[in-house]
C-alpha cells in the first residue's frame, strides 16, 4: 500500500491525472475480488480514501465516482 501511495502520489505531483484515474480505478475494481479479510478491506478502502481526500478527488473524478458506487460513500468523508 505505501509504495502505491507513493507512486500514485509521483503521478500527480507530475500532473499525469488521466493515468493517476486510470490506475485507481483498476485498482478498485481489484479490491473487492482479493479475498481479504473484512477487516483488512476495511484498512484499504480507508487508506484509499485518505489518498483521494481533499482536491485529489477533482483530479481522479472516475475512480471517486467508481469509489462511491463500490463502497457506498463518497470519497473524503467517514
């Protein structure tokens, strides 16, 4: 997960939005298929949506809008 952090952090940083989007959607259409445990999809879903708080949900508006639709919250809340 950091290592995703960081990478996804790098794209936009460097302004690479699309591919940013791009990637955290896959990703979360991955998350719900890895088989783990409730309480570490928990960790996850919250991770991610730590890393798309505030202006970043702007800049990745498909995978914030995939988010709420898989976990039935919008991104940037609790």
């Amino acid at each position: 997960m950091v290592t995703h952090f960081r990478w996804i952090e790098r794209l936009l940083s460097t302004g690479h939005t699309e591919l940013t989007d791009t990637w955290l959607l896959a990703y979360l259409e991955f998350l719900p298929h890895t088989g783990a445990l409730p309480e570490r999809q928990r960790r996850d879903i919250d991770f991610w949506r730590g890393l798309m708080a505030g202006d970043r949900r702007q800049q990745v508006p498909r995978s914030a809008t995939r988010f709420a639709e898989l976990f039935g919250t919008e991104v940037g809340t609790r």
